[in-house]
C-alpha cells in the first residue's frame, strides 16, 4: 500500500467551502482512480488541513488521471481558489500494518 500525505494552507474563511469540494474530488479520485480513499485532517496551525490518500501501489498513483467530467472540474477549481498553496509532504510505503477498525473490547 502507499501513502500519499499533503498539506493544504487555505484562505480564512474558506474552511467550508474547501471541505465540501475536497471530499466532492476525493470521491471522484475513489470511483475513477483507483485509490482507496483519504481522509482531511485538520491541525493546530490555523487554515492548514492535512490530507492522508492510500493507494494500492506507487504506480497507481502515478498514473494520469484524466477526469473531465465538470462536477470534478468545478469541484477542483473550488478547492483552488479556496488555497494559498499545497504541497505533498510525504510519499510512503507501508512496510508494517496494525491499523484496525475501531478499539478492541475490553472485557
């Protein structure tokens, strides 16, 4: 599995609005790309989120994802008049995984 984690710095007051179009161009990436979805954290720095992306492999990732459908247009173009930039601050590997989903019972 590979992990893509990037950083968004955003407008104020943007916060909504950049959300809403993130998680439109997440699913459209999920359904068309291959990925195994993401997740938008936010952080203790004001107006910067935090996006983990898992991918099935480096390669897949890396493919040309063209999608011209214009919900993914508009979705896209909101998020970046929402930002003042974004990067890719990690590119990862999983070499051990225990991520499980939800706590363990406690008896």
């Amino acid at each position: 599995m590979f992990i893509v984690i990037y950083e968004f710095e955003i407008r104020p007051g943007t916060e909504p609005e950049f959300r809403q179009a993130w998680l439109e161009v997440t699913q459209a990436i999920y359904q068309h790309c291959g990925s195994f979805g993401s997740r938008l954290h936010t952080s203790e720095q004001a107006n910067m989120l935090v996006g983990y992306a898992q991918w099935p492999s480096r390669a897949q990732w890396e493919k040309d994802h063209q999608l011209a459908e214009p919900p993914y247009q508009a979705a896209r173009n909101t998020m970046r008049r929402c930002l003042i930039q974004s990067r890719v601050v990690h590119k990862l590997e999983v070499c051990d995984d225990y991520l499980q989903p939800g706590p363990a019972l406690t008896r």
